[in-house]
C-alpha cells in the first residue's frame, strides 16, 4: 500500500466534535503536525472528513 503524510494546517477550534474525535483518530493532536498512514480505505474515508482541515502528501 503506498503510505501518505497527513499534516493538519487548519485549526479544529469551533468545529464539530465529530471532526474533532476524527482529527484525534489520525493522531493529530496539534497545528503543523505530521503522521504518517497507510493509504487503506478507512483512513482516506477519515482524510476525506476533514480534507478542508489537513494537507495529504504522497510518500
């Protein structure tokens, strides 16, 4: 599987508590942080969630 890098550049202030809990379930804790992911199904579906809060790279 090819992996990405998802780094989060907006805040998640006065946002929905489900995109909250969905930031926190790819290990984003913090504004400019970097994880690293394999690219499956299920955490493109959470990327997709929140694309207008986080940056993909292709690694």
């Amino acid at each position: 599987m090819a992996k990405i890098r998802v780094t989060q550049v907006r805040s998640k202030i006065g946002r929905p508590e489900r995109q909250k809990r969905t930031l926190a379930a790819l290990g984003l804790k913090k504004m400019h942080q970097s994880i690293e992911h394999e690219a499956t199904p299920q955490i493109m579906g959470m990327v997709n969630a929140v694309k207008h809060l986080v940056k993909v790279e292709e690694i």
